[in-house]
C-alpha cells in the first residue's frame, strides 16, 4: 500500500480514558464561559492545574462542536452630526502605567422580543475593568450620565483622567460635558468614523455580545436588567482571562498592581 512502517506501528498518545476526561473538563470551562474559544479554554485549564496542550483543546472543541460562530445583528448608536464641540482624541499612544489615567466609554444595543434596549458602559484601560454602566429603552444623554455616576461613586478618581468616547450626541452634549469637567476630567473623543479611535471599547463590546448577549434570548428589559449586572461584575471584571492581562482577570490584576507585586504586563492604550 506504499504506507511507511512508522505508520503501520503508529499508537495515539490519548487513550480513551484521558480524551474522555479532557472532553469533560472542556465542557465544565465552556459550561461557566460559554463563549471562551480554545485559547482561554485551554488558560483556564491551566489555571485549573491541568496542563492540556492548547492544540489538542482545539482539535477535541473542533471534533466535538464546541467552536462558537457568533450571530451578528447591528444597529447605528453613534450620532456625531451635531452642533457641540469636538474634543481631539489625547488617549492616542497615551502609556497606561496605573488605574484611572484613561477611562473609555461607549454605547452597545441588545435585542429583546419587541426592539432594543441600550447599554452605557465605561471601562478603566490599565485592567479593561468595567467600572460604571446603565441600561435604558432610550439612547440618551440620561444614558450615559447614570453610567457616568456610577463610575464616580465606585472609583472616586483623582482629576486629571482621560475621559475617551466617540463623537456621539450623548458625549458631546452640554450635560455630559459639564459632568465631566466638574470632576476634573481630560475631554477626549474619535475621529470621525474611525473605530479604531476606540477599539478598546469596541473589544469590549465585542466580548459582550459572543460570551453573553448572543447566547441568551431576553424577552424584556427586566430579562436583560438580571442578567448583565451577573455578567459584567461576576463574569467578565473577576472571572474571564484577558489576553492583554497576561490571562488575567481584570480585578486580579488590579489586585495585582495595587499590593505592590510585580506586573505582569506593561499596558500601552491602543484607543
């Protein structure tokens, strides 16, 4: 048959024993993250004292259809066609080297059974941890003030932080930008159309649509108003590993930095 002798005495180095017990222990990370992809699967397994090769998490997520192609809808929540002041974008190649020195902020929708509610959601850079958000049917300026003012009560930040968003109405508005100043914040904001002006947020919302909104069918706002606060202060700020956090959660690297323990990581924003 023209096969070489390797071959004829080949013996799979998984015995059935152990790709069972692999499969099990993929399926107990997925059952808690059920958007991670074999990367983070394959990190959280380490964490978890298992050292399975991330290769072989991938060809066993492959061969037992565990790879999630995430749906996609899209809606426009970005109006920059307004009269307000532009602020220029100072988060460009801005160093990163510690908690609240630049905050991001943005506006996502998620579907439920009759039309969309809206999430306000604002994010410190140094740990890409969510630190204020709101939800409305409306996508406002009152939107984003509630998320706004939640961020202040939870962080208490010193003056001088970045504040960076997109040119939207909301951000521009005179209410939002007097809010901003009154705490002492830096006013940043996106080129026009350029969303890697902000991809930080956009990674974020990215995230938040593959690992919890795409895989839940909210029927109303209450649906949605019990869920994400789950998700975005259990799930994603103390459990899910970030890759620019060294497969970190957020808290415990801010954890991490605050003790006076050595980085893992040296943050540079890329907004």
């Amino acid at each position: 048959m023209n096969l070489p002798r390797s071959t004829y005495y080949h013996q799979s180095k998984s015995r059935p024993d152990e790709e069972k017990a692999l499969i099990a222990r993929i399926e107990a990370v997925i059952e808690e993250f059920p958007g991670y992809g074999y990367r983070r699967v394959t990190k959280e397994l380490h964490r978890r004292g298992f050292r399975d090769n991330h290769k072989k998490v991938l060809r066993v997520m492959r061969e037992q259809g565990l790879l999630r192609k995430p749906k996609r809808r899209w809606v426009r929540t970005t109006n920059s066609e307004h009269t307000h002041r532009v602020y220029p974008n100072l988060s460009k190649n801005l160093l990163v080297t510690g908690p609240n020195q630049l905050w991001v902020a943005d506006i996502t929708y998620i579907g439920i059974l009759r039309g969309f509610v809206y999430l306000a959601v604002i994010l410190d850079l140094f740990a890409r941890r969510v630190v204020g958000y709101a939800l409305s049917h409306s996508i406002d300026t009152a939107l984003c003030l509630e998320a706004l003012r939640m961020a202040l009560a939870l962080r208490r930040p010193p003056a001088g932080v970045v504040h960076h968003s997109d040119r939207g109405v909301q951000y521009a508005s005179r209410d939002y930008v007097e809010k901003l100043l009154a705490n002492g914040f830096r006013i940043s904001m996106a080129r026009k159309g350029n969303p890697y002006d902000n991809a930080a947020a956009e990674s974020f919302i990215k995230t938040l649509k593959s690992e919890e909104v795409y895989l839940w069918e909210y029927r109303t706002m209450a649906d949605v108003q019990n869920r994400l606060p789950y998700f975005l202060e259990d799930v994603y700020n103390r459990k899910r590993l970030h890759s620019s956090l060294g497969y970190l959660p957020p808290v415990e690297f801010e954890e991490m930095f605050n003790n006076a323990k050595s980085c893992p990581v040296t943050l540079t924003a890329a907004v």
